[in-house]
C-alpha cells in the first residue's frame, strides 16, 4: 500500500490477486518497504469477490477462461513514525483462469504497481491452484496453495510470498455463519523484515459472509496476515455487486506495525 524506494528490507500490503506498495521513512537505520499485492476477483458472491479477500490471498481461484481485471487504491489516512504522509498508491492487475476442471483450478495473473518507490520495475507475477470447497463430499474445505508478489528486481522486487490455506463454511441449521479461513505464508527473508530482523512468515485468517438479510449483492469481511512486515495487517471492509461481472471493495487497512500509516483501499474489480 505504500511504495517501496530500493528496499533492502521491507515492512507492509492490496487485494484480489498479488501486488503491493510502500514507502520509505528510516525507522530503524534502514528503508521501511510496504507491498500491496493486487487482486484477482472471483463474482460469485455466495463468498468473496476477490481471489484476495480484503488484503491477503483466499482460497477462491479464478474459473477457466474468465478474465479478471482489478484497479486498486490505496490512500493513507496519517502520517507515518517519521510524520510524513505516504504516497497514494494505485494497482493495476489482469488475472486469468487456466485449467478446465470443476475439482481443479488454476490461475496466473500479473500486476502493474505505480506510486512505490520502485516504478522501474513496476510488475509483479503471481499464480495459484486450488480444489473448491464441497469438491470431494459436504465437509471438503476449500484448498489452496500459490504465490505472489513475484518481482523482476534480485533483491528490490522480489518478495516472492508462497502461502498455503484452507477454508469452509459453517452454519447453524438454515443460517449461515460464514466462511472461515486459515493459512500461512513465508516471503523473501532478505526483503520482508521488522527493522533489521527477518519477520517473512506467519499466519493467514479470515471470516468473509454475503449478508444475504439485506442483499446477496453485499458481502463483508474481517482478514488478517501475520507479522510486523509490511505484509501483517487486520483489515475490515465491505463489497458491493453492482452488476453481474461488476463489483466494488471498500476496507480499511490497519497496519500490524504502528510506525506505518493506515489507509483506506477502494477496489474496483471486472470479470469477463
């Protein structure tokens, strides 16, 4: 959500697919580095809209053949340890289905980051493969397993977060209570860092439900990554379907690492 400006280490992140952001104020005798990593969406709103949840990756994979577009913003609402207001960043990202399966999925998808400190190598690659939840029997959870933030730059851009999660959905009788998710992720040790200690693994969780009561097109989110990073977050929002293949995020971004500023994202995202 920030921009990165020659990171060696980094703290800080987006949503729908792989990207990120940061900025750089010198909290610890080294450039404080945050990533956001783009989303890729998935508009089937019995969950989430996103192959992101709010800020971390989710267990929903994007269908063979359907074309995911999402532009993302992320704007500080303070000013960081060192009192200076981080850079809005912006978040471009195409993301496609690969593999004709029902039981088996696959996605690739690549982001386009502008505003992190690091514009000359402004993409990132990402890719995931997962087994949809119910695909082998009622109980099955969703499953899957990916990585993001695949950079161009040794050292700069390569955050290279490979995460593993799981998800299902409970409920009580006829009521739902939404769907929980659990996962864990490990970065790039020499980029993902708390100061000068390596902070690059930790654990994924979500609860996401459609509240189905006032609209099927309204579904809301509470989502969490680990660590004092700048990939460890808690973040709480909302998304709006406003047509069949087209939806809205809006969340709020609380950084794990107070020095950073929280920020305010609006997602903006396009299937076809």
């Amino acid at each position: 959500m920030r921009r990165f400006k020659h990171c060696r280490f980094w703290t800080g992140v987006l949503v729908f697919s792989t990207t990120f952001l940061s900025w750089t104020p010198n909290f610890y005798g080294g450039e404080f580095c945050l990533p956001f990593f783009g989303r890729v969406g998935i508009f089937n709103f019995a969950y989430a809209t996103p192959s992101t949840h709010i800020w971390a990756p989710s267990t929903d994979v994007q269908p063979f053949k359907k074309w995911h577009i999402t532009s993302d913003f992320y704007v500080p609402i303070e000013n960081d340890a060192n009192d200076v207001r981080p850079d809005t960043v912006t978040n471009f990202g195409l993301t496609v289905g690969i593999l004709p399966f029902k039981k088996l999925q696959a996605e690739v998808g690549f982001d386009h980051k502008s505003g992190t400190g690091v514009d000359d190598y402004p993409i990132y690659f990402n890719t995931k493969i997962g087994i949809p939840e119910g695909a082998y029997g009622k109980y099955f959870p969703a499953l899957a397993v990916g990585i993001y933030d695949v950079g161009t730059k040794n050292d700069k851009t390569d955050f290279n977060v490979i995460y593993t999660k799981a998800g299902k959905t409970i409920a009580l009788g006829d009521f739902s209570l939404g769907r929980f998710s659990l996962g864990y992720f490990r970065g790039n040790p020499d980029l993902l860092k708390y100061g000068d200690k390596k902070d690059n693994s930790g654990v994924l969780a979500c609860w996401e439900r459609t509240l189905t009561e006032i609209s099927d097109k309204l579904w809301v989110a509470v989502d969490y990554q680990g660590t004092k990073s700048s990939y460890g977050t808690f973040n709480l929002g909302f998304a709006y379907k406003f047509s069949e293949n087209t939806s809205v995020i809006f969340g709020y971004d609380i950084y794990n690492n107070r020095n950073l500023a929280n920020t305010y994202t609006v997602q903006v995202d396009i299937d076809f």
